[in-house]
C-alpha cells in the first residue's frame, strides 16, 4: 500500500483498533477515502483467517465503489502476484542455481497467499443485502420459503399501483377516495370548468393517495399492525378514521406478494431482526463471524435497522459508524432520523470529527457555516435549533501533499430575486447564467438544482429550446420511456400482424436508429405496398432491384424483419416471457434491459391478478401514459448506474438527489419558504389544500391511527410534530444545496410561481430566510 500522510483530523480514526467509535464527517471530508483505509489497515492487522469485517452502506453504488476501492488498496500492496504455476523440480533447479530467484518466488507466493486470504476476509453489501443474507440462511426461522424473492422499489410500487386501482375501481373506493376531497373549495360557475377543476383535484388526491398509502404501510409493518388486525379494528362499528381506506389496499398488497412468493424491504428488515433477536444460535455465530462492523451514511439509519446492527455486533461490539447529521435529508420518504447517529455519538467509546474538507472553496464552505451558526443561536423556530448539528467545516491545510480546496479568481457566489417576477422567469434567467458560464469556462460542470421532479421538467423545456446539452436525473428520460413504448409497439404488431405500416414504422424507430429521418423515410416508403407476410416471410422473392443490398440501411432493414420473424415465432401463451424474448431481439442497454425485466414482471403481476387478462389488455396496459405504475419504474431505474458530472455538463436535479455529487457551479432555485419552510406559519407540502380541513394533513391522521391501534391511547395530534420534523428536513437539504457547489454558487427565487391572477398556487412568494442570511452575506462580502 502507498504511504500516504493523514489529515489531523484523520490521524486519530486510522488508530482506531477496538470498541465503538462515532465518525461524524462534514461534506466533502473523504469518508470513504478512510473507511476503505481503515478496513485494509484493520483487515492486514487485526484479523484471523476465521473472522470478517462487515461493511454496510445504503445504494448498491456505494457497495461497488466500497469494493473496488478495498480491492485497490490490496493489490497495490500485494501487486507481486502474477500466477505460479512451476512443478516441484522446476523450483527445486530455481533454488539450485539462484538463491535470489528463490527468495523473489517466495516473496510472490507469499504475497499471492496473502492477497487471497484477504479479499476473503471482507464482505460489504447493503442493510437489504444482509437481511436477505439472513433470512436466505434461516428461513425455517421466518417460516419463509427459501425460494422467496426480493420486490425491490420499483417492483413494490407496481404490486400496490395495481392494487390501489383495484380499489379505487370499486363503488365503494370511489365513494371513500372522494370523501377526503374538498370539492367546496370549487368557485367556478361555468360547469365545464366546474369539472374540469373537480378532475384536477381528484388527480391530485391520487398521487396524495398514492404516498399515504406507501407511508401507512410501511408504519403498520413496522408497528407489527397486520391486515388482520387492521381489519378488525376498521370493521368495528363506531371507526370513523382514515385507516378506513388503508385497510383493504394493505391486505391486497400484502396477498399479492404472498402470492408472488416476494418479500419487499420492509419484511426484510423485519424477518430478519426478528431471527437475530429471537435465535440465540444465529445471533452467536454472527457474533463470530464479523469482528468488525463499518456502518456509513448511517444518519439514513432507521430503529429497526440499528437494533439488527447491534445485535450482530454482540455485547462488546466492534463498531464504526460514519455519516453527517446535517445530510441527513431522506426522513421524507422513509423511516430513518438522524437521532439514532446523535445517540450513537453521545455514548460511543470514541468520537472523531472529519471536520476539513477540500471539495469547496473558502467562500462556499464560510456560507455553509455561517447558515449552522444561525440554525444554532438566531433561528425564529426554536424548537428546529437542532436541526444542524453544530459542526463547521474546515479548509484543509496548505502545502501538507493534500489535495487542497478550490481558489477562485474573484467571489463566485450571487443571489437573485425577481421581484414581481414568476418562476418562469427565473427559469429564464438561469438558462442566461449557464449559456454565459458554457461560453467563458467551457470544461466546468453545472448543477441546476430544484425542489420537485416537474420544476425539472420545466427547466429540461427551457435548455432544450436553447440546445444546451443536459442530463436530467429526475425525470424518467426519453429513451426510457422509448423501450416501454417499443415494446408495447412490438405487443401491438403481433396482435395485428397484417398491418404493413406497423410493421415498416417498428423497424424504422427500432432497427435503423442511425440514419437521417429523410433518408429512412425515403427507403422505407418502397416497402409499404407489400404484405406483411411477404416481407417477412419471403422477403427475396421480392426482386427489389432499387435496392442497395450492401448499405447500411439495408442491412438493419433485414436484421429488423429477422428479429420480428424471430418474435411471431414465439408463443404468446407467457406474455411475461415474451417480454423478455423481446428484449434480448432489440439492442438495448443495461438501464434499457432493466426497464424490459420490469414489465415482464408487471405483465406476470398482471395475470396472476387477473387469470382471464388476454396480450390485448396487457398492451392497452402498457400504452396508458398515465400509468403511475411505468412512472415509478422509469424515476428509479433513470439512475440505475449512478452519476458522475463530466466537464462541461449540465445536470438537473431535485436538490434531494443532489446528495453525494458536486458540480464546479451550482444553481439553487425557488429559494422561497414554500421549497424551505422556516417556521409554522409557512405553507407545509404536508397540507393537502385539496382536502377537507379535518383531512388537511393525512399523514399527520395516519400516525395517530396507528398510535392508538398500537398503544389503545387517545389520537394525539401529529400536526405539528410533522411540521417541525419538515422544517428541520428543509433546513439540511439547504445546506446539502450550498455543500454541492464546488467554486461558484448561484441562489434564485421569484415573487411568484406564475403570473398572479388569483389562484392557489400564484399567492406571492416569501424569501426563505435561510436565502435572507445567505443574500445578507453575500452582500458584505460584495460591499
């Protein structure tokens, strides 16, 4: 391994040998760089041939950097390992003649040996992973099948899609779905616009609906509330709560994944605390096995993931675990809280700070102090002083063989906000502000970062008319959308195979991709006046003396109707199957292929729903645009790889999705305290403004339901615990916005969403004051 001088403030964590120690790291710190190192260190050192070290993390992305980066550091020290392969009179000559020779084999075999014991001695996977791994192991213990499979995100999301419209295709979902819905809150006279207006809210309540019912699940799983008993309670005769229309979709949802023989990432977890917790015999031998457990990005820790963590790690645990409270910024969407991290700092043997880091500039890293400092003393919401733990990041040293933070040649950092102005405008503006920076520092990447997916979409509208090259990572792109449409194409044609203008239009858009749209319309248009089956079938016979057989495009033309010949052939019986066929027949990349193996899987769900579904229904399935089943598919697999910013490009983001990347530029948009809430008088997403006032705030409803299912207490009112939680999440994701930015930063906002003619969504905006402290600095600093 290369000697490498640490940090100061790294020095005392690569001493580490034993017990518990907390590892709280700013931005930006290097908190893999030390993991990996104290891994290998710990792995050469302090471990037997009988032991392991255990690293978890949270993305799949992150296990392969983990990997490839322990890797590294191993063979670089034990890099002599080229394969020996001599027979025992071979060495016996080599020792005979050259002692030095003798002592290099040695070396190389004892290096080889080495290499091999200790890429055996580490295992890094995801919380998921593991409880899969203990589960796959002791299924007798969960009473599971140890065939049972593993619905991920997007494969849960289509199960509960489908089960909501079940549901909500009933007479009685459709009574209770619009029950919740504030239809009063309707002013308009003309009664077209009255029902226009009357189906925006239902849409809306949809999505709304959507989310209650993923949270409400996952609680209930957590809280050990089964259907059954859920059931129960609902049917009692006075219930009158919200759980009411959880109720049917939760035992829906739990049947089909029994059915499908799946478990999703909450039973995961569940099953396995459960057998760690209740058998003695496989928590002892976990005991055994890992001497050491690395946790990292542990403020996404939640309870139930801690209490298998702890429990693996055994009475006197060997236990790192490393994060940053102030990114803490998933509680949203899961149950993980950083009080778990806090906890875990307060009582740990040991607790080392990774306060310096060298991904920004002095400028940018004084902002993000400067907010920490006024989240501490100065903020309005007393109660929310916590959400930033008081930790300031400091510059690395100079001159120590570090690489060192990035020196701008002048105060790279604004604030602009439109006064009278509209979202629309600033989008504008933003688009002017990177057509200048691409134009003066062509190789710098930028980062346009917005609070939700369609505020992408808006900004991906206006760079397009621009021609400015962009990749947009919250949106389900163009080609991933194209392979659910090609496949449905492909599903159509085979039902109406007689269709020569389907036919010629597939091979066009899937065939011959490269090729100009004049060219391929020229050529393809000498084909329509033939039949299907002769195209197919006896393509030859045809004498087309017109065409070039040695051009490209010839040559893709006839691959196409080989693939689709290829394609009929197959037996339609299994749609699910047929999806697959189809996909290894189209040239499609891994993002592409994850996509086609989700819509085998839904099209199965789809018949084991519904045994009398014929390949008709399926595509009309397919084709529905509006399907939140694809949209779920095509958001989360859209980043299926991961990311990396290249020089020169420009990314969209929702600043969630921004953690972990950094870009030279940074973009901060709807600044507003809307997008970052700053106290209880703001207007909370939480707030559903289409809801009846008691409705107004399900999620805060869901928690009281299932406090008192759980508990038999009187509701308590969640309202503003829910807020506040909201207000401190806001407050991370400002500062995970400001942390992103490399060298220049860029904060927006407008007085108003669009242009102000009265509606909900046009009241005027207000400054956040987080944007307020930032403006007032910036200032100074200009003054």
């Amino acid at each position: 391994m290369s000697k490498i001088t640490y940090r100061e403030d790294q020095k005392p964590i690569m001493e580490y040998k034993s017990g518990t120690m907390a590892v709280p790291a700013v931005p930006g710190a290097g908190k893999t760089f030390i993991v990996t190192r104290l891994v290998t260190e710990l792995l050469e050192n302090n471990i037997d041939s009988k032991e392991k070290i255990l690293v978890l993390t949270y993305m799949n992305s992150a296990v392969n950097n983990f990997k490839g980066r322990i890797k590294k550091l191993l063979n670089e020290k034990y890099k002599d390992n080229e394969e020996i392969d001599l027979s025992n009179s071979e060495i016996e000559e080599i020792k005979k003649e050259d002692i030095e020779n003798t002592t290099k084999w040695e070396i190389k075999k004892k290096n080889k040996e080495t290499l091999r014991r200790l890429s055996n001695s580490y295992e890094v996977m995801t919380i998921h992973s593991l409880a899969t791994k203990i589960i796959k192991e002791n299924p007798e213990a969960a009473m599971l099948s140890d065939e049972f499979m593993i619905a991920d995100e997007v494969e849960k999301n289509l199960i509960l899609s489908e089960c909501i419209d079940k549901y909500l295709s009933t007479e009685k979902g459709k009574s209770y779905f619009k029950h919740f819905i504030d239809y009063s809150s309707i002013k308009e006279k003309d009664e077209r616009k009255r029902k226009d207006k009357e189906i925006e809210l239902e849409f809306k309540w949809k999505k709304g609906f959507f989310e209650l019912i993923v949270q409400s699940i996952s609680k209930l799983k957590y809280e050990e509330i089964t259907p059954e008993i859920l059931n129960e309670r609902v049917s009692e005769e006075n219930y009158k709560g919200i759980m009411i229309v959880v109720a049917p979709i939760y035992d829906m949802y739990c049947k089909s994944l029994k059915m499908n023989g799946l478990l999703d990432f909450d039973d995961l977890l569940i099953n396995a605390y459960r057998i760690v917790r209740d058998n003695q015999e496989v928590r002892e031998k976990l005991n055994k096995k890992y001497k050491y457990i690395f946790e990292d990005e542990c403020q996404d820790s939640n309870e139930i993931q801690g209490k298998i963590i702890k429990l693996i790690g055994g009475n006197k645990p060997n236990l790192v675990r490393v994060g940053d409270i102030n990114q803490s910024i998933s509680g949203t969407f899961s149950e993980s809280n950083p009080k778990f991290f806090r906890n875990f700092i307060k009582n740990a043997d040991y607790c080392y700070r990774m306060d310096m880091a060298n991904r920004s500039s002095k400028d940018i890293i004084d902002l993000a102090n400067i907010l920490v400092d006024y989240v501490n003393k100065d903020l309005v919401q007393k109660e929310c002083r916590d959400a930033l733990e008081n930790m300031k990041i400091r510059t690395v040293e100079k001159g120590k063989g570090y690489k060192e933070n990035p020196e701008p040649e002048k105060y790279s950092i604004n604030t602009k906000w439109l006064i009278g102005g509209t979202f629309d405008e600033e989008l504008k503006e933003t688009v002017k502000f990177i057509k200048g920076i691409k134009r003066k520092y062509p190789t710098k990447s930028i980062g346009v970062l917005l609070p939700y997916n369609n505020d992408c979409k808006e900004m991906a509208i206006k760079l397009k008319n621009e021609d400015i090259e962009f990749e947009n990572l919250s949106n389900s792109s163009e080609k991933m959308k194209r392979v659910i449409h090609n496949i449905s194409d492909i599903l159509d044609f085979i039902i109406n195979n007689d269709d020569t203008e389907k036919l010629i239009n597939l091979i066009g858009k899937i065939f011959i991709i490269d090729e100009s749209e004049e060219g391929k319309f020229d050529f393809l248009n000498i084909f329509k006046k033939f039949d299907t089956e002769d195209l197919i079938y006896r393509f030859y016979d045809l004498n087309l003396d017109i065409v070039d057989d040695n051009s490209d495009i010839f040559k893709k033309f006839i691959n196409g109707l080989e693939k689709i010949r290829e394609i009929l052939e197959y037996s339609c019986k299994r749609v699910d199957l047929l999806i697959l066929f189809i996909r290894d027949r189209i040239n499609l990349e891994d993002e592409e292929m994850a996509i086609a193996e989700y819509l085998s899987f839904y099209t199965k769900i789809l018949k084991r729903d519904d045994e009398d579904i014929n390949i008709e229904k399926i595509v009309e399935k397919l084709k529905d645009k509006e399907c939140k089943s694809f949209k779920h598919i095509l958001d989360i697999t859209s980043n299926i790889n991961g990311y990396e910013p290249t020089p020169g490009s420009v990314t969209l983001c929702t600043y969630h999705k921004s953690k972990g990347m950094e870009w030279d530029c940074v973009f901060m948009l709807k600044c507003n305290n809307y997008s970052f809430s700053d106290n209880l008088n703001c207007n909370f997403q939480c707030e559903k403004y289409y809801l009846k006032q008691k409705y107004k705030n399900p999620e805060a409803l869901i928690k009281s339901e299932i406090e008192k299912l759980k508990n038999g207490l009187e509701r308590t009112d969640f309202n503003i615990e829910i807020k506040l939680d909201i207000i401190r999440e806001k407050i991370r994701l400002f500062y995970v916005g400001i942390t992103r930015a490399k060298e220049m930063l860029i904060l927006s906002g407008s007085d108003y969403i669009t242009k102000p003619i009265g509606s909900y969504n046009q009241r005027k905006q207000k400054k956040s004051e987080y944007f307020k402290i930032i403006e007032k600095e910036i200032q100074f600093r200009r003054n």
